[in-house]
C-alpha cells in the first residue's frame, strides 16, 4: 500500500501548526491547577495526549484522502464547506441550549469562561483527530478485504457510523446517571460526529475541525457563560 506523503503535506502541517498552538492553549490550564483535562487524559498531560493524537492521525488522514475519496484540506474546500458546517454545527447548538431549558443539564457541564477558551478548542481538536481522523482510518483498513464484496461506498459508511458511535459511547459511560438529558447527548453526539465525517469527506478536515469549534463555541462557551446566571 503506496502512501504519496507529498500529495497531502499542505493539510498535514496545518495540523501541526494547529498542535503547537492548541497544545500550549492546553498546558496553560494544568499551570493554573485546572484539572479540566484530568477527567479525559488522567494523569497524561494534555499537550502530550495532543502530539499523540496527531502522530495517529496525520497517516490516517493521508490514507483517508488518497485512498478513500475524503477531502485534501484546501484553502478553497475549506471556505466553501465553512458556511454549511456552521450552518449545521448552529442547529445543533439551539437544539442542545433547547434541552438545556427544558430538562436542565448540571451545574457544572461546562468549563467556566474565560478558561474554556483555551480547553474547548484543544479537546475539540484531540477528539477530531483520534474519533474522527484515526479510527475512520482503522476501520476502513480493517475492512479492507472485503472492500471488494461490501463497496466502497457501503465500507465508508460503516466506518462512518461505527466511528460516531465512540464518542456517545464514551459520554454514556462518563455519565454520572443515565438520564433523559444523557440518552439526548448520545443521540446528538453520535448524529454531530455522523455530520463532521460527512463534513470531513466533503470538504477536508479543517472544515470538519470548523464544525465542532462552532459548536462548542455556541453551546460550551458562549451558553455556558451565561447559563449558570440564568438557569440557577
């Protein structure tokens, strides 16, 4: 299996000038005695578990691009796909703020402004590049021997389906209860992630990256600042 490196350099080191800024972003917090990582790498540091994300995921998304059809992260892909992803990263946004309102998330769901600046877009990226970047990759490349009997097309969307299950599975598992509000999470997380991959293979992973990062801006961030005053 032939991997042309040079084909794809240009996304590749937009993603590591991304894990140069986002890892630093990401050691301010455990120097201020956040924990806010702690729950999600344990006692790795966060800049670490960052770098190791992109050695996984800088391969696998050479393999995605050349090998299954997903899209090179190109200056005019990447404007193209922006408007739509926000579009649809939004509607997610309302829909979970909705819930919110609703049904009542904890408290503490979110990392308190202004340090979930600096948390949100570093675990965003960690999630895009392991969830949506390295195990899209694993599986196709498991599959492919029977590529031929499935498709690439059906290989694709079973990758795709599987890969968006990770991370529902993972806010299942974190929960502290399986509530109403947590059965909601699963479903809207597995559907966003459903959403970035199509994202990824239509307009290439920055644009995918744009999504989540509107999203959390919408929910996480901007929401979370002022829900606490609002809702308790």
């Amino acid at each position: 299996m032939e991997i042309r490196l040079n084909e794809d350099a240009g996304g590749a080191y937009v993603v590591l000038i991304l894990a140069v800024i986002l890892s630093g972003l990401a050691s301010i917090l455990p120097a201020m005695g956040n924990p806010a990582f702690e729950r999600f790498f344990g006692p790795i540091h966060p800049a670490l578990a960052i770098w190791i994300a992109v050695l996984l995921a800088i391969p696998s998304m050479i393999y995605l691009v050349q090998r299954h059809g997903f899209a090179r992260s190109t200056w005019e892909r990447t404007r193209r796909g922006l408007p739509k992803a926000a579009g649809g990263a939004a509607i997610f946004g309302v829909a979970v703020i909705l819930v919110d309102l609703g049904l009542r998330y904890p408290e503490g769901i979110n990392v308190s402004f202004p340090q979930s600046l600096l948390f949100y877009p570093a675990i965003g990226f960690f999630v895009d590049l392991v969830f949506h970047t390295a195990i899209p990759a694993l599986l196709l490349l498991i599959q492919r021997p029977l590529t031929q009997r499935l498709g690439e097309r059906r290989a694709v969307w079973i990758a795709i389906g599987v890969a968006a299950l990770v991370e529902p599975i993972l806010q299942i598992f974190w929960a502290e209860s399986l509530s109403w509000t947590e059965l909601y999470t699963a479903v809207s997380v597995f559907l966003f992630g459903v959403f970035q991959l199509l994202i990824f293979r239509t307009y290439g992973f920055l644009t995918m990256y744009g999504t989540r990062l509107t999203f959390y801006l919408i929910w996480h961030v901007i929401w979370g600042y002022f829900r606490v005053a609002l809702l308790f």
